[in-house]
C-alpha cells in the first residue's frame, strides 16, 4: 500500500472515528438517531445518504429495522471512475441506483464481529457479498474494507466501508 493511500486511509478512519464520538452529542438528534440520523450527523457519508435519498430509500433505513448499513465513505465515491456517480444520479439510471443502494443494507443487525463469522451476506438486492475476515479486518468481495464497524443507531448499525461495493451484473 503507497503512502498516499495509507494517509487518506487514515484520514477516513478518523473522519469515522469522530462520527462515533460525536453521535452522542448530535445537534439534529439528541437521542441515539435511526441510520439516516446517523448518516446526517456524520461528515463521512453524505454521498450515501444522497444516493439513498434518490433511490427513495430513506423511509425503509427510517423505519424499524433492525438493517445493517455498509456505508461507503464520501472519499470511497470519490474514488470511483470519472463519471460513474453521476451516471447513477440520472433520472433513466434510478433502477439501477436502487439496487447499488440496496446492496449497501442488510435485512438484519450484524456487529463487525458477526460479520467477521460469515461467508456470505445476502443485501436487500437479494444478492450476496463475499466475507473474507483477514485478521481483525472484514473484507467484503474480496475488495472492500469495513475499516469501522459498529456504530449505533436505533434501528441497526452502521459499518463504514472503503470502497463501493458493486452488485453482480445481471
């Protein structure tokens, strides 16, 4: 891994780590807030929360739950190809947003432990994610590092990635 990459890594850890500190003391929710709260009080997820937003998804991550949310950073999008995020954004693409979206959530509440003890995940898409535990690091599809876990909201958790997962072509 160049160093670069080590810094913006390190970076995204700690952007998430405050997010876990400062949830407590969230201003737009006193309370522990349900997964959208969550993401609106962090400065690591906007894109997502847009994306689920657009996808008209927010109601389902409102409600009860208990779902599993692996949140791409706003630094894991901007790393996607030129052009790949607004592509999604148009207004022909929504389909095909929904189901990016929904391979991002989890029908069920798991702890990055239980993560670390699966093989596979089935998403909200009805499709499944590779689980490779490296250590004390999750690997989803071989690719993507869940590299925070665990952070609370009412109606499930949040585990931060850093990268887009991307549902197997049909």
């Amino acid at each position: 891994m160049s160093h670069l990459v080590r810094v913006v890594h390190f970076v995204e850890v700690l952007a998430v780590l405050g997010l876990t500190v400062a949830l407590g003391g969230c201003i737009r929710h006193p309370a522990t807030p349900n997964l959208v709260g969550a993401m609106q009080c962090a400065c690591s997820f906007e894109t997502f929360n847009e994306l689920v937003a657009v996808a008209g998804l927010s109601g389902t991550l409102e409600g009860p739950g208990p779902f599993t949310v692996l949140a791409p950073t706003d630094a894991a999008f901007a790393r996607l190809p030129a052009g790949r995020l607004e592509e999604l954004l148009r207004p022909e693409n929504r389909a095909q947003l929904r189901q990016v979206v929904l391979y991002h959530i989890l029908g069920r509440k798991f702890s990055r432990a239980e993560l670390q003890k699966q093989s596979t995940l089935t998403t909200l898409s009805n499709e499944a994610i590779q689980v490779t535990p490296v250590g004390q690091t999750v690997l989803l599809n071989d690719r993507v590092q869940v590299f925070t876990g665990d952070i609370a909201a009412s109606n499930g958790v949040i585990h931060a990635l850093d990268g887009v997962l991307t549902p197997p072509a049909k």
